[in-house]
C-alpha cells in the first residue's frame, strides 16, 4: 500500500468565501503515484469546510447568504462561544453544515468525478493562514 | 491492495425523493471479494446526495418538508445560481444538509452497520439519469 | 494491507449531549499498529452523529439550541415519524446537520489533525447504549 501527503496553506481575504481548490488536489494525486485507492481532503481548522459542488459565482452567492441565515455573525452575543473573547462562532456553525472533508475514490490514476463535481475550500473565518490536508492511499 | 469500482445509474420521476440502495452497495462489496477495508458511496451529480438514514416512509417525508423549509425550490428568484438558466439553486443547497458521500467499514466480507444503517440515493433535481460511484479498497 | 476494528459502547444521560471520544481513537489506533492509512470513525446508530470540532463547553451550548431550532423536539407531532410510536423524529435530522462520520488520515502512527480538532460523539436521543465503530485501513 502506497501513501501520499501534502498540505496546501491558504490566507483568504475575506471573512467567508469558497476557493475552488481540485488542481491542487489533482496535482498532489500526480506526484502521489497512486492509480487505485481514496482521496481524503480536509479542512485542519475548525472553522473551515472541505466540499464538493459548482464553480458557479451565482451559487457562491447563494451559499454565502444562505449561511448567514442559518448562523449569523451577528450579533456576536448570539453565542456562548464568542463569550471566550472569539468572535467566530458562526463560522463553528456554518462549517457543520458545509462539512470538514470529502473522500474521492481514484481510479486510473485520476480523481473520479462525475461532469461538474470541483473541491472548494470553504473559509468562515479567514484573514490568516489556514491549512488543508490531502492524503492519498492505494496502490 | 485490491480495488473495486461500480456505477449505479437512477432515474427518479420525482424532483425530490429518496431510494434505498443498500441492496446494490451489498453486490458490489460480494463482487469485489474484499474482506477488510473501506467502501465509499457518492452521488457523482451536485444536486444529489448519499447518505446513510432509517428506511421509514414517515421520515423521509419529515426529510423532505424540512429541506423544503431550509432551502425551498421556489420562487425561482431566492436563487443567483437560477440566473444561469437553471431551476435548480436549491436542490444544490438540500444536497449540502443531506451531504455527498458516505464511508463504510468493510468487516468480514460485510458492510459493517448498526442495526437501523440503511444507504440512501437522495435525489433534490430528478427526472433525468444520475450516477452513484460505489468504491471499495482493502484485502 | 493491514486493518483493525473496534467499537466503543456509550450511555449518554440525557437526551442530546456531545463527548469527547479523541482518546478512545487515539488508542484504538495505537493498538492497531498502523502508520499511514485512513481512520473511518462513525455512529452506528441514526440518531447520533460524530464529528469533529471544538472542544469548547460554550460551543456545544450554542450547537444545542440551534439544532433545537433547527429541528425541535417538540411538538412531537412535527415528525410524521413519530407516528410510529417513536419520538425520535428531531434526532434523525438533528443527525443530518452534525454528521455520521469522520475520516481522518493517519500518519506516522498519529491522527494527522490540525491545532484544534477533536472527534465528538454527538447523541440525539440518548440514555441507552449506543455504538460508535472505528475501522482503521493502512500499513
């Protein structure tokens, strides 16, 4: 069994906002050598996502509203978190709904998608460095 | 190392729906003659998702009112991402709560479940064929 | 290819509540003599999650009361589910948002986690024995 790491460090410059991270990913696999196996991505920190959908600015806006609703930034004392001197407890929330990672099966040497699937980062809480793992196991 | 791949193609009449696809993740696994290892299900389409529940007509009616509340399909206009043409903006919202993609312990040949796990197809943007990617590594 | 599998068994008090089960994992893995592989930990139960987040007593404070809203417990005739006599029917959504399951890479004989990372065992409907399983695939 082969294995393969790599991580990528992000600084977004936005509180949220989605980067579309699938040829980093894509490279990683490359020089992972691994034709067969699965793909793990995930955030490392806590208030960020890992998840699979359209590169379209439109649905961005979409998620970006949509997460507000569901768990405003403000105000900040809608949260017990915040009450630790943090002022991201929405983002602890919009994460859940997003997810911390995905699994991608490789096949043939490839990141096995079907026609529109593209990883994105999704930051919640950003303005500093943030780090994603890749690891890759197979043959 | 050994590895298997299977696609399962669906067509649901319904905009919205769920299907029970344990059945056919259980002939994969026997197929694949692998014993101990990983087996993940995706819905390789944005606007669908994989996930594991209770295969109970009343809950997937209570799934479908509260993703309907959380993300409703109209009116169209909630949506940026309907601005491309499609009527779909929500569905790509129902497939985040729902998620993409379940991971499932291989044990003996088996799917290693609970007493209640059930693998269900949810479809958010139906009436055309989708595809679900079923992938098991292991020995 | 090496793998190894083990279960927890946990009785949580009340009805909704999250631990800490980081520990647990740690030594399950420890035991397994793994390195480099993949580390599937999940709910075998559909009205408990695990996942993965702070562990900040405030947080899970604010993760309760909005699940709460998110899918109340009551009135029990919100859930065509409790029809059939279970009162469950917030849990199996509750499950939904907070998730089945982690992957989490392995590498060096270690959970390759971020500064902050810790796996919880969320439970929506407790005080009864629930499993959760940990499968580990590597070498």
């Amino acid at each position: 069994m082969k294995s393969y790491r790599h991580e990528l460090v992000v600084k977004i410059p936005e509180r949220m906002d989605f980067i579309n991270i699938t040829g980093d990913v894509t490279q990683a696999l490359r020089k992972s050598n691994i034709s067969e196996g699965l793909c793990l991505v995930n955030a490392m920190h806590i208030t960020a996502s890992v998840f699979i959908n359209d590169d379209e600015r439109g649905l961005h806006r979409d998620y970006k509203r949509w997460l507000e609703q569901l768990a405003p930034h403000e105000p900040l004392s809608l949260y017990d978190h915040n009450l630790t001197g943090e002022d991201n407890g929405d983002a602890h929330h919009k994460r859940q709904i997003m997810g911390r990672e995905v699994v991608v099966a490789v096949t043939a040497g490839k990141l096995d998608f079907g026609p529109w699937e593209q990883i994105f980062y999704g930051e919640f809480d950003g303005r500093r460095n943030k780090r994603i793992l890749i690891k890759i196991i197979g043959a």
